[in-house]
C-alpha cells in the first residue's frame, strides 16, 4: 500500500515524537531531539539531531526528511536555517490545551491518520471532563504559583495555567498565562509574596528546581505554601511538553499534589 505523507519526518521536540507513535506512524520519524524521553523506545530508535534551541543542519540535511516538525519562536533560528537549506519546516506554537489538541488533530491529517487522531483527542478530552467534574466539587480550591523559570522568574505558560484549573488548583498568576513570549509571565518575588499561595510548584525547563534557594528569598518564609512545607518539584518532560504528557502523567501529579493533604 502506497505511504500517503511525508514519509521521512524529523521532530526537533517531543511532542510530535510521542504524537506519531501513539498514530502508530513512529516508522517516519527518522530524527528526534536530545531531549526526548517519551516514549521510552524512541531514543534507541532513531538518530539525535537537535537539542532545544538548535540542532545540527547538515545532520538533519544528511537524513534527506520530507518534513522537520519544530515547536515556537525559540526555535525560529533553527526553522530558518533549515528552510535556507531548502528544507519543508513545520513550526507549531501550541500555548493552551486546545491549541495542543488541535496539533494532533493537524499532524493526524498530514500523516493520513485522522481517524486516529480525532480518537486519541476524544480521549483526551474525556479525560480532562473527568478531572473537571472533580474539580468543580471542590469549594475553596488552593491558591497554587507555578514556577518555569527562577532567573528571570517566570509563572507558568498557558496550557500549565489551564491544567492547574482543572487539577483543581487555582493559578495566582493565570492573567499572564495568555502572553505568548516567556518575558510577558515575568514576576517579582514580592508579588508572589503578596498573593500568598498555598502550594508552590516549579519545574525549570529541564534544569534541577532548587527548593531550598526558593525557600530562602526575600519575604518567602510568610507564604503559606513555605510555611505548611507545600513546595514540589514537577518533571519538565511531563509539564512543560505541549502535547500528550502534559494531558496525561503532568495532569495526574498536578491533582495529587493540589489535592494532597
């Protein structure tokens, strides 16, 4: 049978990575990023050629892909070599939880896959209904400050903000969530000092959190989320990844941790 498609794809992030092996269409893929861990088996799979912000051109050029699949204007250095080399990029820049399910939904159709994608969507959104309902039934819901970088420091992007909600937390900073450039969610320490949360949770784009350099700023010994010791660490692989972790493991480990006692 005739492959309909590109037929040889390089995804310079996870997402469309994890997004084509749950399509069953992982036999495209013939270059990933360093940084890929989901699934498990891709690594093993397929040949590194990029890290987050850039990659190898004459590696990638080397592979001959009909399609690169990037993520965001960070890496829009990258996305320009790579069309300079007269290659077919493809650069989402998914930022909330319908945004992501709709890159599924688009890399299901470039791939000839759309049943399987609109099945896998389904899924996720009776999953997210589900978590809904539970949140709904909660009446004081905490005041939860999540944390995506410390210097500058950075509250959490979109689809984080949205899933805190729905994990039943409520995000302090959920104004900025909507900015689509990392500087536009920039805080001060005081802010969040003035808002108090109860629950702090932080995960630095891959880089270790320190809690204990976080316990120490400024002012921070007054939050209640210091005091009652509610400060966690969440994997970025699985919080910080526009596409199916997050939906998944990173809305799980959101509800345990807001909804711990």
């Amino acid at each position: 049978m005739k492959i309909k498609g590109p037929k040889r794809i390089i995804c310079l992030t996870e997402e469309p990575t994890e997004i084509l092996y749950l399509l069953g269409e992982q036999d495209r893929i013939v270059g990933i990023s360093r940084y890929t861990v989901r699934p498990e088996e891709a690594k093993s799979n397929h040949p590194v050629v990029s890290a987050f912000v850039d990659g190898s051109v004459k590696k990638i050029s080397e592979l001959k892909p009909d399609l690169v699949i990037g993520f965001s204007d960070i890496q829009g250095d990258l996305a320009a070599k790579l069309i300079k080399a007269n290659l077919q990029v493809l650069i989402f820049n998914q930022r909330s939880i319908e945004e992501i399910l709709e890159v599924i939904l688009t890399i299901g159709r470039i791939v000839s896959a759309e049943g399987k994608a609109q099945k896998l969507v389904d899924s996720y959104k009776k999953r997210l209904d589900t978590f809904r309902e539970k949140s709904n039934k909660i009446q004081n819901k905490p005041k939860v400050y999540f944390e995506e970088w410390d210097d500058p420091t950075f509250s959490g992007i979109r689809w984080v903000s949205e899933l805190i909600e729905i994990a039943g937390g409520e995000d302090i900073f959920s104004n900025k969530s909507h900015g689509k450039l990392a500087m536009e969610r920039e805080i001060q320490w005081s802010d969040v000092v003035e808002k108090n949360p109860d629950i702090i949770l932080a995960s630095w784009c891959g880089k270790p959190v320190d809690i204990d350099s976080i316990k120490e700023r400024e002012g921070w010994d007054q939050i209640s989320a210091i005091k009652n010791n509610r400060i966690h660490e969440i994997d970025s692989s699985i919080i910080l990844q526009p596409g199916p972790a997050s939906l998944t493991d990173g809305l799980s480990v959101l509800e345990s941790l807001i909804r711990e006692q």
